[in-house]
C-alpha cells in the first residue's frame, strides 16, 4: 500500500536546543503507528511537525510525492487532511458541541450547512455524542470532549488522524470510552498516528510501534517485537521502567 | 433659623430656576443629549471595528515559502499599526479633532460636521481598542488557533468565527468602559463646533449665564447616559454567556428535546 505521509531527514530545533534528529519516518495507508518514548523525546514535535502546526528547520515532509515544506502546497488544505486530535481536546469553546463539527466543513471544505450538519451527525453519533449537539463544550465531561473532538476531526474526512496523548488528561474512568472509539476507526481502516502511555492500546491494535527517545526514532517493529524482544537497550530500559509503574 | 429660611428659599429658587431651563430649553438639550448618543455609539462601534481589524491584521503569521514581498508588507502593516496606535493614544483626542478637521478644510476637504466627529472619535478609539483586542487575543489559549489550523482553518477563518467571538466576550467589559468614555469625551468636539450635549449647554448658559443651573442639569444627562450605558452592557454580557442549561436530544431525533440539564446544578430537569 502506499504511503500518505513520508516524513525525510526532518530536523527541529527550538533555539539551540535541537528535539528532532534526522528523522525518517512514514506512514502507509490504513496503518495504526503508536509511537511511545518518555516524556521531552519529542513526540509531541514529531506529530505536530507532521501537522504543520511546527515549522520544521530542515527536511522534508511528501504528501502525494510533494514536499509540503516548499510552499507549493496551501499549508491549510494539507492541514484539513491530516486530522489533529488533542491531550486537551481543545474543542472550541465558543460553539456548541454541532457546530464544532460543522464550521471546518463549511469554511474549508465549504460545504453547505445541511450536508455540514447531516455529515457532523454522522460522526457524532458515531462516537455517542449525537445526543448532545446543543451542549457547550464547558457543559461535558473531559470523555466526551475528546470524544467531540475525534468527531470533529472526522468531519473533514481527514486521510490520517493523528492523535497525541488523547488520554492523558482525562480521569481513569472516561479512558476506556475515548480508547474504544479508537479501536473501531482502528477496525474500520483509518490510518492513524497515536502518541499514547497506554500500551495495552499499543499492543492490541498498532501495526507498529515507534520508540522515540532524545529526538530520534531508536527502534521500529510489530508489537510482537517491540513488546517482547526488544533489541535496542534503550527500548528495554523504557518499557522496563513503564512496566515497573 | 433665619439663615434656613433663606437657605431654603436659595435652595428652592435655584431649582425653580432649573426646572424653568430645562423646561424652555429642553428641546436643546434633547438635541445634544442625541447627538451625544449618535456620535458615541458610532464612534465606539467603528472604534471597536477598527480595533479587531488591527488585530487580525497584527497576528497574520509568516509561513514556510511565503514572498519576500508579503514578509516585508506585514512588516510595513505591523509598523503602520503601531505608529497609529502610538500617535492616536499619545495625543489628546480635542487636539486631533482640531488637526484633523482643520486639516482638511486647509487642504480643501469640507467635513460634514457629524462625519467629522463620528471620524475623530472611531480612529480615537480603534487606537484604543486595539491595544485592548491584542491584550484579548493574547488571553485565549493557543490550543484554540491550532485546533482550527489543524482542519485546515486559515488565519482569517481562525479568527473570525474562532477566536474573535472569544475575544469579543472577554473585552465586553473594556468595550463598556471606552463607551462610557466616549459619551463623555465626545464633549470635546464642541472645539469644531460639532452640536452635542455639551455645545448646546454652552450656548444655553451663554443666552441666560445661569452657568451652574445649566451645567448642573447637563451633568445629569450624562451621568443618566453613562449609567444607562454600564446597565445595558451588563445584560447583554449576561445574555451573552448563554444560557446554563441544554437540552439532551433523544437519539437520531434532531429538533425532539428529551430532556434538559442544568449546568450549575448538575442536574436532569
Ligand atoms: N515550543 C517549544 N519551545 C521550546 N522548546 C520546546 C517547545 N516545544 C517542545 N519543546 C521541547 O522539545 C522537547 C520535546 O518535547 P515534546 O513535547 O515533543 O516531547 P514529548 O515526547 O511529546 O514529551 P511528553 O511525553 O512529555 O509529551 C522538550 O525538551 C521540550 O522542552
Ligand atoms: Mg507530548
């Protein structure tokens, strides 16, 4: 299968301080990637880089055989095709939970409010929000939020998700609805990149694992060989102490 | 008990004497009191206008692959914009008023009197506005920009249906205070001779002299309008944080409320 993103070289620095080290990195289409590492290894820049939501200081980013870093491509439309989703959620917080879902199809995809609406309840229901189209997004829970969220990213009929800690804020108890939503897109084919801590997540549904440790990708394979034979000593010493907590 | 009687009797002249001003001159006072209003609200709603246009213009951010030229124009833009808010809130408004309306006579522009003033107090108070929108902006939480530039939002989008909305509720307050500031302050204009409250009651006192009797009522049309002012921008804050409650709809029933949850209370009504 082809890939959608494939990501060479790619270097970020903030000041002196540089967080990616020649990165290479794809994703093909329909793959689950979970990539774990500990905390500052840079994941968070890694996927944000991928959304164009950092600015990378050097290399190079394909989308559809174009570097996206040319300038050739509009950052937006890029933007629109590789879903974000949040560790705050960041919904938007002057619209209802409806229009959350509906504004990026009317102002970008500019679709018309009734298809907009009609799509937005599509994927509300599918994440089991379609009950609460009115609500304000200070008026539900973190779960739910985030649940929005996924929805919201959907919308734009995204060709990648990418989701970054989408669990880490919430209570223990709204993880395991956001998590099942993610197995079902998992199951329905969607192409996703997942930061996660949650590596029964990662071991049940990733096609593979990325290790990211001190801005590099240490170590790359199945589950299976991460999991259980990891070769780099790094990747030991990491899955040694999440293991241990 | 003498000095009371003749305090009493000062005290009820004096307002015999006022009420009869206001009696006769009443249709001027209500001319000015309008115009007052007139040039406030306009002058605040364009100041408010100008004052989210410059923010928009300040926060356009620079991308990979953008021009030299569009670089150095949102330079240029950046500059232009402080020089104006620099120059606009540096100044006392009575003096722009002068430049600006002489100005334009010297250089052959006749300004329409009310134009005129509506003009000096809406840039007065864009420059003000401004520095408070960019304040605004600065307060939402960057989350916000880059959960809508993540579905392909550009900057205008963004701003428009995200974030100013946001801003707009969080300088209400702000926006009040520069209104309440403009009904006041409009009395300026009278330096160019524009009609509001505050002209009219000179050119009352100057038929009578009953200067203090005049101003006294003309001071009281302002604090009436500045308090008027403060009370309806509290209710319209209020109804702007929306309602506390929303309805649950019964599944796949778009429009069929099922029932109905109170925010504060936690609870299913
Ligand atoms: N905007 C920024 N400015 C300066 N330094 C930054 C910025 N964003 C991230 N960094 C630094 O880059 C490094 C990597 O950060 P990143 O958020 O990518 O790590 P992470 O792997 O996602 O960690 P975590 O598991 O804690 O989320 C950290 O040292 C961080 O301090
Ligand atoms: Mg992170």
């Amino acid at each position: 299968m082809s890939n959608i993103v494939e990501v060479k070289h790619l270097k970020k620095s903030f000041g002196t301080n540089e967080v990616l080290k020649d990165i290479d990195f794809s994703v093909r289409e329909g793959e689950v990637v979970c990539i774990i590492g500990s905390s500052g290894s840079g994941k968070s820049t890694l996927l944000r880089c991928i959304n164009m939501l950092e600015i990378p200081t050097s290399g190079e980013i394909l989308y559809e055989g174009k570097n996206i870093l040319d300038g050739d491509v509009a950052p937006s439309q890029y933007r629109a095709k590789m879903g974000m989703v949040f560790q705050q959620f960041h919904l938007f917080n002057n619209l209802t939970v409806l229009d959350n879902c509906t504004v990026g199809q009317r102002r970008v995809l500019k679709r018309s409010k009734s298809e907009a609406e009609s799509t937005a309840m599509k994927y509300l229901s599918m994440v089991g929000m379609d009950a609460f189209i009115n609500a304000k997004p200070r008026q539900i829970s973190g779960g739910q939020k985030q649940r929005v969220a996924i929805a919201r990213a959907l919308c734009m009929d995204p060709e990648a998700l990418l989701f970054d800690e989408p669990t880490s804020a919430l209570d223990p108890e709204m993880v395991g609805e956001v998590l099942t939503v993610m197995r079902t897109l998992a199951n329905q084919g969607m192409t996703m990149i997942v930061v996660t801590h949650e590596m029964s997540f990662a071991r049940d549904v990733a096609d593979r694992i990325v290790f990211m440790d001190d801005g590099v990708i240490v170590e790359e394979g199945s589950p299976k060989e991460i999991f259980t034979a990891p070769k780099n000593q790094r990747t030991r010493d990491f899955l040694k102490r999440i293991i241990e907590i | 008990m003498l000095s009371y009687v003749f305090l009493t009797s000062g005290a009820a002249l004096f307002f015999t004497q006022s009420w009869e001003i206001l009696k006769k001159f009443f249709s001027m006072f209500l001319s000015g009191m309008w115009e007052t209003v007139f040039i406030s609200i306009f002058g605040t709603a364009f100041g408010v206008l100008i004052g989210l246009g410059a923010g928009i213009l300040r926060t356009i951010p620079v991308m990979p692959g953008d021009s030299r030229f569009k670089k150095g124009l949102l330079k240029f833009l950046n500059v232009l914009l402080s020089a104006y808010v620099e120059v606009f809130r540096g100044t006392p408004m009575i003096v722009q008023a002068m430049v600006i309306y002489y100005g334009a006579a010297s250089s052959g522009i006749y300004m329409e009197k009310n134009f005129a003033a509506i003009f000096i107090v809406s840039i007065n108070t864009g420059a003000y506005m401004a520095e408070i929108v960019r304040g605004g902006i600065l307060s939402i939480d960057k989350g916000q920009f880059e959960a809508a530039h993540s579905i392909g939002m550009d900057h205008f989008n963004t701003m428009i249906y995200i974030i100013m909305p946001q801003v707009m509720r969080n300088i209400l307050p702000a926006i009040g205070n520069e209104f309440v500031i403009n009904i006041k302050d409009t009395s300026v204009l009278n330096v160019i001779s524009v009609t509001e409250l505050y002209y009219q009651s000179k050119s009352i006192a100057t038929q009578n002299f009953m200067y203090f009797q005049v101003f006294l009522i003309t001071s009281i049309i302002y604090l009436i309008l500045t308090f008027s002012v403060t009370r309806l921008l509290r209710l319209f804050e209020k109804k702007l944080e929306g309602a506390d409650t929303y309805t649950i709809m019964g599944s796949h029933t778009m429009g069929h409320a099922a029932f109905k949850v109170d925010e504060k209370k936690g609870a299913i009504l």
